[in-house]
C-alpha cells in the first residue's frame, strides 16, 4: 500500500480494495494544519490512517514545516509518537 500525495488538493490518499482513505491538511506559511484523517469502514483497523499521519507528519519534517493537528487522529498519532513532538507549531 502505498499513500500518494496530492499538493494541488491538499491531502494525502490510499487506495485498499476499491477504497480511499484520505489526510487533508491546509498550508498556511511554514505551517501545515492537517484537517481531517478519513477510512472508510470496510478498510478499517488495519493501520492506514497510521500510514497517512506518518506520511503527513514526514512531508512536514522534509518541507521544514510545523504542524498543527486540528484532527483528532493526527493529534493522537503525535501523541503516541514522540519523534514526531518537535514538529508541533
């Protein structure tokens, strides 16, 4: 599986078996505020929404980016993952 990102969209996707999970985020300067983490059901508990907080989260760090987490997913990921603290606005 593997998450592409969309920067013309704004967000971050995954295709599973006919299925888009979905990371939207705003860019607002040096900072990315991620909106809204989506899976549908029918793919749900296998991880994918990890997999699109972390590629968020990684984009953040390579684009020299801050990230604010209005998302409560992505906020949780932060919280359960320390070698992501640093990239908090």
């Amino acid at each position: 599986m593997t998450v592409t990102h969309h920067p013309e969209e704004e967000r971050f996707t995954l295709e599973v078996e006919g299925h888009t999970a979905v990371l939207e985020y705003r860019r607002h300067g040096d900072t990315l505020i991620f909106t809204h983490t989506g899976v549908p059901k029918a793919i749900g508990g296998r991880g994918i929404g990890s997999q699109l907080a972390r590629a968020g989260l990684e984009y953040a760090r390579q684009e020299n980016c801050r990230v604010r987490a209005l998302c409560w997913f992505v906020a949780g990921y932060l919280e359960r993952h320390p070698e992501y603290r640093d990239l908090r606005a």
